[in-house]
C-alpha cells in the first residue's frame, strides 16, 4: 500500500504531477476542441439546408468523409499529411524552411473536424424539428433573419440538440486518447509511460480508466445544469 501511495505521490519517485499535467491537456485540448466543432456543425447544418444545391452537396460531402474515415486517420492525415503540404508550399518560397505543426493543434483540427461532421447532423435534425411557423412568426412582427436565428430559432435548436450533443461530447472526451500517438501527453500517454517505467500496467491504467469516469462524471453533472438552464424558459404543457 505504501510503495502505491509512493508511486502516485507528487514526489521525486512518484507520478503525480504527470498524471496531473495529463489530465490538465485532456481537459484544454477537449475544451478547446468543442467551440471549433459546435461552430463548424452549425454552419454545416446551415449548409445542408441550403437551396444552393453547390452548398448542400460540399455539405454533405464533407460530413460523409469525415464520418467515412477513422478518427486515428483523420488524425494522421492532418498532423502528418498538412505538415508536408505546408512545408512543400513553404519551399517553393524558401528553400531553407522547416514548418512543424503543433500536436495540440493538430489534435484539436482532426478531433473538430470529426465532432463537426455528426454534431452537424445533430443541428441538423434539431432544424428541422423546429416548425416553419417559429420563422414566420418572426418575420411577421418584422425581425430580419438574423434576429429571427438568434431570438426564436437558436433558444429552441440548443434545447431541442442537447441531448446528441451531450453524447458527443462525451465521445470528445475519450477521442482525446488518439493524440497520445503523435506525442501529445494526454492521460494515455502518461499513465502508459508510467506503466512501462514502473512495471505496475494494471495500478497505472487503472487510474486512467478512474479519470476519464469521474470526467464523465463531472461532465454529466454539467450537463444536466445546462438543461435546467435551457428548459427554464419552456412551455410546460
């Protein structure tokens, strides 16, 4: 028990700190993951909605690949792939140019691209359960569709997506193991560090199986304070 205590210690022989500091970009990278993939599923939706047909078949396309393709792919085709893209493109400028794309970065792209691709079926839906009545109401009482988006549509669409995007976010949540691969140390990548150096695989992997359940944990708890919120205003039937 003891010699345990030791090893998840913040001491020199312990891992505290590092199983801290993974928690810490787990969290960040989750964080900062979300607004990017809520904003391009938005648009997206927006896009499939669209009576440009050139719009609703990029939109589609789009969610189709990235739906298509396995996250640890995607992953690799951005962090791998989009750095020897740009430095080919650098070197036509400069012959001496070394670009290196940020694995936090890198990880934060593919995992908002693929958040996007369902969250935007997820909008999607939520759209299309919201009748045209609510938009012609409030072009009647003379709001522009902008307002009408803002003050009638979009308090509705976030109750009505919630629940997918709760579970989304959830599943953000565990995707965020994948970036352990390209060096990113994320709760994987430390316990896992730990494990090899310790030889104590089962104590040390256990902790991040513990972690990510008390994440979802908190995440529930959030979750369910964000839809008393949105349902505060509801009419009760």
């Amino acid at each position: 028990m003891d010699s345990t205590l030791v090893l998840l210690g913040f001491g020199p022989q312990g891992w505290g700190d590092e199983i801290a500091s993974g928690v810490f970009i787990t969290v960040t990278l989750s964080l900062a993951t979300l607004p990017l993939g809520l904003a391009v599923g938005f648009f997206i939706a927006l896009g499939k909605l669209s009576p440009e047909p050139s719009m609703r078949l990029a939109a589609n396309v789009y969610t189709t690949l990235f739906r298509g393709l396995p996250e640890l792919l995607t992953l690799f085709l951005v962090y791998y792939g989009a750095q020897i893209g740009l430095q080919r493109l650098v070197k036509l400028f400069d012959e001496t140019a070394n670009i290196e794309i940020n694995s936090f970065i890198a990880g934060m792209v593919a995992l908002g691209v693929v958040f996007s691709s369902y969250a935007s079926e997820v909008f999607l839906s939520a759209f299309r359960a919201i009748p045209q009545g609510q938009y012609e109401g409030g072009y009647a009482i003379g709001l522009t569709r902008w307002q009408t988006m803002r003050l009638v549509v979009l308090p509705q669409l976030i109750r009505i997506a919630l629940p997918g995007l709760s579970n989304l976010w959830l599943i953000l949540l565990k995707d965020t193991a994948l970036v352990s691969v390209i060096g990113l140390s994320d709760i994987i990548r430390q316990t896992g560090i730990a494990a090899r150096v310790t030889k104590e695989a089962f104590l040390f992997f256990g902790i991040a199986c513990l972690l990510y359940v008390i994440l979802a944990i908190l995440s529930s708890v959030a979750i369910s304070a964000i839809e008393r919120w949105s349902n505060r205003a509801a009419v009760v039937r």
